[in-house]
C-alpha cells in the first residue's frame, strides 16, 4: 500500500493526551505529521528527515513527540499538554523514491 493510513485522532480536553499511528511500508525516505486547521495552511507538525534527525513546529517543542517502530513500519505522534490551537485535521505523510503520499487525515479535536 503506498498512501500511510493514520489512526488515533479524536476529542479531548484541554491538557489532555492523544497519541497517533501510521502505518506505511515500502520504501520510505521520510516520514512526518503534518496538520491543517479551517481555514488555515497545512502545516508541519513533527516529522523525520532522511538522516533521521526530527524536526517540530515551534509552538510544538516540549509537548509532542514523534516516534517509529521501524519492525511495525509505524510513525506515532505523542501529543501531551493538548490546546484548544492544536485542533486540526493531522496528516501522515511519506516521502518515498518516487514521490510523496498523504494519509486521509485524523481529527483531532481538543476542548477549552
């Protein structure tokens, strides 16, 4: 399958945790979360570059954490001290030889 397929979204409190998946297999050179607020640019969230060092919004740092399991070709996103700012539709997203492919998206939706 070369689109990732994302998990783990959903509605939580402010302060509160959510922790998301994605599963892409196949060659990959990068991986990351991306999100998308209404009415607001695609952003990027957290990701990994091809050297595997990380990289993380600013507004991020210190709250979210981006991981892998490379035995179960899965990134997650650890999203701790969630904001009410952080709601967004997130997005996995695979840097591949031959392209790049988005997940269908997660809601992850947080309330004040």
């Amino acid at each position: 399958q070369v689109q990732p397929v994302e998990s783990g979204g959903g509605l939580v409190q402010a302060g509160g945790s959510l922790r998301l998946s994605c599963v892409a297999s196949g060659s990959i050179l990068s991986m990351g979360w991306y999100r998308q607020a209404p009415g607001k640019q695609r952003e990027l969230v957290a990701r990994f570059t091809s050297g595997g060092t990380t990289i993380y919004l600013e507004s991020v740092k210190g709250r979210f954490t981006i991981s892998r399991d490379n035995a179960k070709n899965t990134v997650y996103l650890q999203m701790n001290s969630l904001k009410p700012e952080d709601t967004a539709v997130y997005y996995c997203y695979v840097l591949r030889p031959f392209g790049d492919y988005w997940g269908q998206g997660t809601q992850v939706t947080v309330s004040s």
